[in-house]
C-alpha cells in the first residue's frame, strides 16, 4: 500500500515564525503535491513537483516556499506564517505517465493555527 | 480553471440514488474523483481519460463527455458508507500532471 506521511497532525504557531511541514511517500512517485484545504474552497494547489529539486506553482504560491532534495520527501515552508495561513495542508503524491498524472494518494493532513 | 461541481449538497436515504457533476470551461485530459470522509484524507475513487469513458466499480460510476468538458459521478442504491465529500479533479490545458479541484459536493446518506 502507498503510504504518505505528514510530519505533525496538528501544529500551533506564532504570527511571524518560520514553519515547515514535511511530506515523505514510500511509492517512488515522480509527482509530489501541497494542498491547501479551507471550508467551502476545495483543494488548492500550493506547489507541486515533478522529479527532484524541481517544482513549479501552484494557483496559491504567496507565502509559501518548497523543498524537495529527495525523491521521497517534499517540504512546505511558510517563510513568516500570518493568521491567513491558517488552515489544513494537505501532501499528495502520484505517479507520472507521459506528464500526466495518475491517481493522487494523500497524506493525512496537518492542522496548521497560527495566532 | 477550476471546475463547477453541482450540487454542493445532496441528502439520500439508504438505498436512493444521486448524481454530481463536475463542469469545466477548459478542454480535458482528464477527470478523477475522490471522497474524503470527516476528518480524514480525500481517497481516489477513479479516473477517466477523455474518449468518452464511463467506468464504475460496485455501485459508484461516472462518465467522461470530453466535447462538453463535463463529468458525472452516479452512485446507485446508496448505502451509509457513501457519506462524505466528493471532489472532481480536472487535469488539461498547458499544464499537465497538476489537478484542479472543485469544490466538493457533501453527501449525506440516512438510515
């Protein structure tokens, strides 16, 4: 089975702080996804990344930083985390085929708070 | 790009049938559909690849119409453990290997 990890499910932090969220897949997927999933506003792609060391925006970029130095490990980094990204985030990752991308397995979220 | 899902809520007795639709103004490659349950990750049901498919496993089934840029998402005989929210991922345009997502149409299935 595929298995996606998200490091905390839950985390509080302070306006202003630098945070990271880590993802780590054990499927050998190419693809690599961050979400973003607020009430009422599905899921929105924050950044997304197809092989190592690249990535490309996603529709909601601002804020946000990634990482991925590892086939199987995909970071989101909030460089000073604001009241407005409080939210769920959610990883994803899939496998490749010709570009496209196959079914997506998600992790299973990390709660994020900040005050 | 996102795509239009309707409704945005549907509620079902046991054994009753729904439809959700999921409306994009884009041309597609693809559509995928996931149900997320409460306080859980959204899990894949199926995908379709434009052609025109209509795939289904037990009682869920959806159908692709590339030419209107529309899917269909028809569970049947609904049962309690279909409860949850259901996504469409659309993926085309210049960018492929990226999903965008509607908005979710919540399902809710009483006894």
């Amino acid at each position: 089975d595929v298995k996606v990890t998200q490091s905390s499910r839950y985390l509080v932090k302070r306006t202003g702080e630098k945070v990271f969220l880590e993802c780590v897949q054990d499927m050998d997927h190419e693809n690599m996804f961050w979400y973003r999933q607020d009430p009422g506003l599905g899921l929105r792609l924050i950044y997304f990344s197809y092989d190592v060391k690249m990535k490309e925006k996603g529709d909601i970029p601002e804020g946000y930083s990634v990482s991925r130095e590892k086939k199987e490990r995909f970071s989101l980094i909030l460089e000073s985390a604001s009241t407005n990204q409080t939210s769920m985030y959610l990883c994803a990752s899939s496998l490749a085929v010709s570009g496209t991308s196959l079914e997506q397995y998600f992790g299973p979220g990390t709660r994020l708070t900040v005050t | 790009q996102q795509p239009v899902q309707s409704p945005q809520a549907v509620i079902l007795r046991e054994g009753e049938d729904a439809v959700i639709n999921c409306s994009s103004s884009k041309a597609l490659y693809s559509v995928h559909w996931y149900r997320q349950k409460h306080g859980e990750a959204p899990v894949f049901l199926m995908i379709l690849l434009k052609g025109g498919e209509q795939k289904g496993h037990d009682k869920i089934s959806a159908s692709f119409n590339e030419k209107k840029q529309q899917s269909s998402l028809y569970l049947t005989a609904s049962q309690l453990s279909y409860s949850g929210t259901y996504f469409c991922g659309t993926e085309g345009g210049s960018t492929l290997g990226r999903l965008y997502f509607g908005r979710g149409t919540q399902l809710t299935v009483w006894p």
